[in-house]
C-alpha cells in the first residue's frame, strides 16, 4: 500500500522523485524517504510524516545534486511509523538501497539466519530484512545485483513492488513484483519507476507494466530487460501507451481531490456508458459480455468478489442482477471468501469489483475462483491492472483517476458498468420486456444531467452538515436497493470524520438499533418515493416518537418525510434500480463537509490508504 518512485537519466532527480511521491502519497502518508545518487555518495534522508515533511527535512540535511534517487511513502505494515522504519533501507555495508511495497511474510526466519551470519538490523521492518538477504546473496556467490536480487526473491514468502540500488553500478536499478504493482516509464535515455504511472506522465507516455514474478534490469544506454525471478526465462517487455493525462490527476481549483471527484461524477457515469449504451436503438454493447453471453446466460449463479466501497456497489448489483436479469448473486467480501473454503463450480461466474484493480484481497479470491474452474469477469478503472490483466474477461469504469483515499466516483461508475451488463443480460435472457427495457436505458441515459441536479443541493447539504458536526454516531437507514447506500454513507463518514456511524436496513432497526436512538442520534434515512416508500415513512415515524435527529434523502416534491424530518435534502426521480446514482450524492456531499468543518485531511484520512495491495 506504499508508494514507490525511482529516476535514473540525464535530469536532476530530486524533484522528479520527490513529485512522484506527491502524487502517490493517497497510498500511504505515515512516512516517507529518499535515497539520492550524486555520482559519488550515496545519500539518505527519511522521516516520520508526510512528503513536505520530508521536504523540509532534505533542505536542512542533503544536497540534491544527482541523477539517480529512490523515494517511498509509507503505509505502516511492519514497524510503528517513524524515522528509522521509513524507507529507503540501506544493506549493512551501505552499498546497497532498497524501498518496498508489500510484506515479506516470512522474514522472522530470514532475519534471524542473517543476525546468525553477523547482520545487524536498526528497523523493525521486513524491508531491511530483504535488502541485506540480497547482499548476503551477492557476497556469498559472488552474484551481480540482478542475479542476487532474483536468489534472494525466491527465498522470499509475501508480496513486493521493489527497486534496488547499488553505488557500485551506478548506471543500473533492479525492479521486481509480485502482488503489488511496478510500472517502468520509459523516455530517452532516461528511466522512471513508480507504483503507478502517474509520476511520470509529463516526461514519458511510455509504460511498461511488470507482471507477477517478473524482475527488471533497467540500464542505462540499454533497452529494458524482464526476466521470471523463478525459472530465469526472458520475457519480451511490452510497451504501452498511456492515456492518462496530466490535467486528470490535479484539483483543478477545487480544495481536495474529494470534492472534485465528487463534482466530476456526471461526466464520469458518461464516459462509463459512452459508446455502450444506445437508447435510441435500444441496445448496450460491451465485447466482454458480448464475448461470453453463452457463459452468463448458462451460469447458475454469480459471484461478486470486492472490498470496502466496492462491495456496497456490489450489494447494489445484487438486487439490479437478481430484480432485472433474474440470477442468482452472492456478494461476498474478498478478504473473507478466500479463507472459507467457498463452494465454487465451472458453472459459476466471479465478477471482481475493484477502483485500482490492485486490491490484494479481491487478486487472492480471483486466483482461488480460476483454480475451481469458474469464469471471472473483472469491473476496475485501471488499464492495465493486475486484476484487467488476471481475470477472464472484464470492462472498465472509465472514471479517470481517483485520488482521493475515501472512493466517490468509482462507486457511482461501478455501479453504471454493473446495470448495464444486467440489463443486457436481462435482455438476453427475456426477463425484462423491449419497453421496460428501453425506458431503463433512457433514464441511465439521463443520470448524469440528474446527478448534475442532485449537486445543487450543496450549499444546503453544508448547512446541515454544520448543525451535526459535532456528532459522537450516526445512524444510516435504507430499504432495497438503498440499503447499500446507507452502508456507504456511513463508511464516508466514518473514513474521513472518523465519527462512528452504522448503516442498517431501515426494518432492521427495531431489531436492536433502535435502542441508540435519542435526540442526540442524527439518522440519515434515504427515503424516495420508488420502492418501499410507505414502510420508510412508518420507519421514520418510530424515530421520531423517540425523538432522534431526522435528515431525510427525498424525491424532489416529497411533502410526506418533510413534515416529519428536521431536514430534507432532494433528488431528481429515477427508476428504483438506478436510484443510488442519486441518492449516494447528498450523502458523499454531508461526509465532505463535516470532515472538512472538524479539520481533517479528507485526502489522506488516518491509517488508510487508497490501493489495499497488502493482506
């Protein structure tokens, strides 16, 4: 969940490096590094905290001269956050300079072979466990750093992105991975590394993408070479063009990424459905679907793998796939579904929900689906990620890149992409009528202008969110397809807040929730009129007979839940099935504000990080 950069050419490296990590820093921000190359001296500046700290750290301490440098942001796995945990780690002679993502899982045992042979340790952390396995390798067998790296990973149980370093070859940096991501930008004369291309989107638009158990040997005057750490073979590096531009991975005069990520859901749902949806001919063409109808259309179930807020737009495709396309659908957490033992046949169909497409968990479950047989569809945002590149078939969201660590708009696409497969399936299948299904891709088609509309409701959403921003709990209640939707308001809140709240289906409450509720509980009720509109009202009478705090999520016009909520906060009518695309708004919107009026880093909230590329 780390952040890794590396330069090698012909330009001062310093700032390259300490940008990329800038822009990684959504991956981890409890501490960061650098290593710096100045032809001569090997330099290393780290420190608790986050990339200005660094920065400032640097200013008093290193001189910046060099064309070479390794940076890393920290997600703390092994090892309390703090100066001398933080990467780069330096091997015992000092040679040596590596920074890592991932976990080496067994480096207890590694450490203590090593202290048995003289090594000594000043971290606690796996990391400098690894790169003194990698010296001892090269001494003992008098190996070149990239044979010694290729040893020492295949004594190595866990995950890692890693680039190695050594002042003696000064025109050479070692890359490999397994589990987490490595991209190597490629420009003339001149190398990047970073855990993703971002970095180097203004010097290069040529990328490499390592896949699993490969490692790199990035020279200097040379091509890139890729070999398999565990059976030495070549592999031909494919070069990829990148689409991603700089303008997409800036605020654009917004304050946090949030909020223009929340402001840039329109056009994102757009470009999810552009090109895949016709209502005019009333047809959705997606070739990853299209390509394999006869194994949807024969599944005896579905499967949906995914973590956090993917799996709250998992839980919504659930009822879209089951109400529409008639299929059975499981919704299971990755972190969970791989260590049950799970029944999981070939007429079975894995979809994996995942943003960064990196999400170690959802990758696990992914590999223990295949094994059994089953056909794995992938839905993720990043091109060329290890899940777009791991499952069978897949479509992406096309929602551009999202750095805020709270997800926004990966959500609203993911759940467009996944409406979209079940109503051509549904389609297929004949379990929707031409009519019916014709008006559902009308009003997806509309989404966008409507979710325009719902942002209206800003301002008023501020003032709300000013009167409970001093709230301990929240309550989040949802029927149908808004149930989900109430999980993930409350996840918003509790991520970038850190105010405790749950979300329950609306029924459930009088089945234990009920007993929190006094007139200090704000309760947040998504209330539209579509679906179990009456049942909700009724729900929302029992709250305030106990006097708790309503804020109802409303159809535009609703005159009923105004006249029994403290505060009302409207959206466009839609179709049911599509009415998450709206409701989720107000509630991205209440989270935004409150965090932002308490003082906290909605960006970077405490102890996450955006890619969860660790187990």
């Amino acid at each position: 969940m780390c952040g890794i950069v590396g330069y090698i050419g012909y330009r001062e490296a310093y700032p390259i490096v300490i940008n990329g990590l800038k822009r990684l820093e959504y991956r981890g921000y409890d501490s960061a590094g650098i290593a710096l190359f100045d032809g001569e001296h090997l330099k290393v500046a780290k420190t608790k905290g986050k990339v200005v700290d660094l920065e400032d750290k640097v200013k008093r301490e290193l001189t910046t001269d060099g064309h070479i440098a390794l940076g890393h942001t920290r997600w703390a796995t092994h090892g309390v956050p703090n100066d001398v945990n933080s990467h780069p780690h330096y091997s015992n002679s000092e040679n040596l300079v590596i920074i890592h993502n991932g976990i080496i899982e067994n480096y207890e045992s590694l450490k203590k072979a090593l202290k048995e042979r003289g090594y000594t340790f000043k971290s606690d952390t796996d990391t400098e466990v690894l790169v003194n396995l990698i010296e001892d390798v090269m001494s003992k067998e008098n190996l070149k750093l990239g044979k010694a790296v290729q040893v020492a990973l295949n004594q190595v149980i866990g995950a890692y992105a890693i680039a190695v370093f050594d002042k003696n070859k000064p025109d050479e940096i070692i890359a490999a991975r397994l589990g987490s991501p490595l991209a190597i930008g490629v420009g003339k004369d001149e190398f990047f590394i970073a855990s993703d291309a971002s970095p180097f989107l203004e010097f290069t638009k040529n990328a490499i993408y390592l896949e699993d158990e490969e490692l790199a040997i990035i020279r200097l005057g040379r091509d890139v070479k890729i070999r398999k750490i565990k059976d030495d073979s070549m592999v031909d590096p494919y070069v990829q063009a990148l689409q991603l531009n700089l303008e997409q991975i800036e605020k654009g005069g917004y304050e946090h990424f949030m909020l223009k990520e929340i402001y840039e859901q329109p056009s994102a749902i757009l470009d999810t459905f552009r090109g895949r949806l016709l209502s005019n001919e009333a047809i959705i063409k997606m070739s990853g679907v299209e390509d394999n109808m006869k194994k949807f259309l024969n599944a005896e179930r579905i499967i949906i793998v995914a973590c956090g807020t993917s799996w709250h737009a998992g839980l919504v495709s659930e009822y879209i796939f089951e109400d529409l396309a008639r299929i059975p659908v499981e919704v299971e957490y990755a972190s969970e579904f791989r260590y049950r033992n799970p029944v999981i046949t070939e007429k079975d169909i894995v979809i994996a929900i995942s943003q960064s497409g990196e999400t170690a968990d959802t990758l696990a479950a992914i590999k223990l689906a295949k094994s059994k047989g089953a056909f794995v569809f992938g839905v993720c945002n990043v091109v060329g990620s290890s899940i777009a590149r791991e499952t069978h078939a897949g479509a992406y969201t096309h929602a551009g890149p999202e750095i805020g660590v709270a997800s926004t708009k990966a959500f609203t696409t993911q759940i467009t992409v996944l409406s979209l497969i079940a109503l051509r399936l549904a389609r297929a299948k004949g379990t929707i009528s031409s009519s019916d299904f014709r008006h559902h891709l009308i009003e997806l088609e509309l989404i966008p202008d409507k979710v325009k509309k719902a942002l209206e409701s800003d301002s008023y959403v501020k003032t709300v969110a000013d009167i409970y921003k001093t709230a301990k709990n929240c309550l989040y209640l949802g029927r149908g397809y808004n149930f989900p939707v109430a999980l993930e308001g409350a996840l918003k809140l509790k991520e970038i807040s850190y105010i405790h709240a749950e979300g329950y289906p609306a029924a459930e409450m009088k089945h234990g929730p009920i007993a929190l509720i006094d007139e200090q509980m704000p309760v947040i009720v998504i209330a539209t009129k579509k679906g179990h509109y009456e049942k909700v009202v009724s729900n929302i009478q029992e709250i305030k007979s106990r006097k708790g705090k309503i804020i109802g999520v409303v159809t535009e016009g609703d005159t009923q839940v105004k006249d029994l909520a403290d505060h009302v906060i409207e959206v466009p009518e839609t179709l049911e099935a599509l009415s998450p695309l709206l409701t989720t708004i107000p509630l991205q919107l209440l989270s935004y504000h409150i965090a932002v009026m308490l003082g906290k880093n909605v960006d970077q909230p405490r102890n996450l990080a955006k890619s969860v590329t660790v187990e």
